[in-house]
C-alpha cells in the first residue's frame, strides 16, 4: 500500500498541525493559507465561501477562594461578569455548579437557575476548551484544582468580548453528475492545535483530490468541502447548506481520524446516518486493515448534521473515544500515522467504490 501523495501529506503536514486555528487568529489565517497553497500548486480550482458571525470570545478567567486563586478558562460563548457561590456538585438554585465537561446537563443548570458553571475532565488533569451556547458564565479547571474549589464559597471572574469572526469554507470539485459531498472543518477550539480534531482530515482533502484525479471514472461529482467554524456551532456548514443543496444525495464527513479507535458514528446527536453507507465503509475499512467500529454516540455533533437534516444521507467518520479532544495534549505528537495511512486509503478506497451503490 504505496502513495507518493500520501507521503506528501505527511512531509508538509507539521506546519499545519502545529497551528492553533481558532477563527479570527493570526494562526488560523496562515492555516487557511496553508491550504489555498497546496491547491493551487496542486492546480485544484477552488471557491472560497465568506462568512461572519458574532460570538462571545474568551479573554481570561479565575477563582478567588481562602486567599487561593485558581487559573481558568472560560467556554466560547461564556457570559463575562463576577459571580460568588458555593461550588456544589449537587447544586441548587444560586450556587455554581460543578460539572464533568464532557456530560453537562444545561437543561438542569437552566431548571436549577444556577449562577455559573465550572467545568473539570474527569479523564485527563488538562484544561478543556469547548464552547456555550446558553446565556451563562462557564469555565473550565484543571482536575487537580477541584479540592480548591469544591464545595467552597468562591468568586468567579470571567471576561470575554463579543467579536465578529470573518471566516470562509473552502469547496473544490471533482467530475460530474450528482453531488457527494466530503466534508471536514479546519478550525479548532482557541488554545488547541486539534492535530487530530481535525487538522488531520481537513488537510488530507486535497490529496484525496489528488489521488482520485489521476485515473477518475465516478458517475459522480465530488465537493469537497474544507468548513470553517464548526467548533463554535456548525457555523460553516450551516452557511454553505443556508445557500441551497442541489442535485446532491450523499455527505461523507471525517472529523477526528488519527487516534487510535477508529470508528464509524452510526448514530449521533442528529439521529441516524446511513446505515448502508456506514456498513459498506466498515468493510471496505477492514479490507485495508483499519479496525473501526461501529458506535452511536448520542452526544456526538458536527457539521454532516446541517446536510443530514437537509435530506441527504450523511457517513460520520471518527475516533471515539478521544480523551484528549479540545485539549493541548490533541497536537502533532498524538497522531498514530500508521492509523492515519489507514483512514487515508479506506477513504479512497471507499470512495471509488460508491459509484457501485
């Protein structure tokens, strides 16, 4: 299993890799150029989809308890402002609730009328940076910093500013016919590299396209589709499905490949993907040597669900679980490459295979 391309990708990926693509940053600018240069050398027309949206950016955080200040970060979206309470796990009306970030229950925080939210990883002693789409302050500690605040009488500082983030998705295509589209955003979480949620298969894109070229006899047409701002809400696939999906039938998106569980989401927050779609990439996976499976993972969103709920059959591609997803430690050096190869070409594979459904 030989691809100069494939080695290609793995020679220029580093400079990517190593970037912090929140939007609006110097780093997720240069990253976008990045790829508009590997597209053009490669001689890959591409349209590029301009975009805004406002949201509340995160600037800094702490908690103040018994002299004791404790660093946090506050969620995209976060409401700034200073907050004092009781730190309750079971938390009541005016304390600040605590949570494991990966399962927050906001319909219970809103029943509940708490004054904030203070997140922690039960899995890993790191930061994790995610995002709030609720009008409440929420922020993120380390595990280890939980005896500090738990159960105590804190004072939350959170600032954040509302900004308006100019961003774009990236579409260039191949054939004719009817539309199937393959999807993956670029953007991270601030702080984060995201090597693997999800530099790793936006950057593969164009050398998908570039493989496929060479020898294209699909009774189809490929948009490939690099979105933008989907850490922050499924911003840019929203945009691109808001201007009208014709003629198109099938989304494959990859979002977190490189780890080392591979998986096809069968079903996800937004309900069901296609079953035979899922099935034919687990075969045709295996038959290379990448051992997915097959899971619903009923938390799970990313940016299929916009085409999902416009009609089309969609294939969600990742890792699950991924420990070490909106944290530093998703960088370059998490990457399993020989897993990586894998996902490459059981992705090729598949997709010349699916002119035969």
């Amino acid at each position: 299993m030989k691809s100069e391309i494939y080695e290609e990708l793995r020679l220029r990926a580093y400079e990517y890799l190593t970037l912090s693509r929140f939007p609006g940053t110097k780093e997720h600018k240069k990253a976008k150029e990045i790829i508009k240069t590997i597209l053009r050398e490669k001689a890959i027309p591409f349209v590029e989809e301009r975009f805004s949206v406002k949201k509340r950016v995160p600037v800094r955080a702490y908690l103040e308890t018994n002299g004791n200040f404790v660093k946090a970060f506050p969620f995209v979206g976060s409401l700034s402002g200073t907050f004092e309470g009781y730190v309750k796990e079971d938390f009541i009306e005016g304390d600040i609730a605590l949570q494991e970030a990966k399962s927050v229950n906001f319909e219970l925080l809103k029943n509940k009328n708490v004054k904030a939210l203070v997140c922690y990883l039960g899995s890993l002693d790191q930061i994790f940076y995610g995002a709030v789409h609720e009008d409440l302050a929420v922020v993120s500690i380390k595990r280890s910093e939980l005896p500090k605040v738990k159960d105590f009488y804190v004072r939350l500082y959170v600032e954040s500013k509302e900004e308006e983030l100019r961003c774009s998705n990236i579409v260039f295509e191949l054939g004719k016919g009817p539309v199937v589209y393959v999807i993956a955003h670029m953007d991270t979480k601030p702080e984060t590299c995201g090597a693997v949620d999800n530099g790793l298969a936006s950057f593969i894109l164009p050398y998908l396209y570039q493989e496929l070229k060479k020898d294209f006899r699909l009774p189809f047409k490929l948009r490939f589709l690099i979105t933008d701002c989907e850490e922050i809400g499924l911003e840019g696939a929203k945009h691109h499905v808001s201007k009208g999906l014709k003629h198109a039938y099938y989304c494959i998106n990859l979002d977190g490949i490189g780890w080392n569980s591979p998986v096809v989401i069968y079903r996800d927050s937004g309900g069901y993907n296609d079953h035979e779609l899922s099935e034919r990439f687990y075969r045709i996976a295996r038959q290379v040597g990448l051992e997915v499976e097959l899971k619903a993972v009923p938390s799970a969103k990313s940016d299929h669900i916009p085409f999902k709920m416009a009609g089309l059959k969609t294939l969600f591609l990742s890792s699950h679980p991924l420990p070490i997803r909106h944290t530093i430690c998703d960088n370059y050096y998490a990457i399993d490459w020989q897993i990586a190869k894998l996902w490459f070409f059981a992705v090729l594979h598949f997709l010349k295979d699916l002119g035969k459904i």
